[in-house]
C-alpha cells in the first residue's frame, strides 16, 4: 500500500563504507525523505542514522557527525 511512498536502499551490507552512507544520504535528499529508518542490526542503523545525519545538515561532512 505503501511501497510507491517509501524507497528504500537495500545494499546495506555488513561493516558498510562511506560511499553507501553518502549514497544513502543523497537518495534522501532527491526523494525529499521526511524521515530516514534503519530495519535490522548495527549496519542498516548505522547507515540510517549518518545518512539522516548528512540528509539534514547539507554541507556536512561525515567526519562531523562523530564529534
């Protein structure tokens, strides 16, 4: 019902690099994501949050988002 509301990146895979979070950020961006869900263990999380992080803070780089 839903699906054609909601893309979704499914190439998380364990330990992900840089170029799936900036990727990931960047799909958010173009879709004009409201919201950025992570489903499943640490990396699918990790990538959600940093893609979130990037997604709504434009300039950022990821180095910010850890402080």
């Amino acid at each position: 019902m839903f699906r054609e509301l909601v893309p979704e990146i499914v190439c998380v895979q364990p330990s992900p690099n840089t170029q799936v979070v900036v990727a990931a950020a960047a799909q958010a961006v173009r879709d004009g994501a409201e919201a950025v869900v992570g489903v499943g263990g640490g990396s699918p999380l990790d990538v959600a949050k940093l893609a979130a992080f990037l997604a709504a803070n434009p300039g950022a780089k990821l180095q910010d988002a850890y402080g």
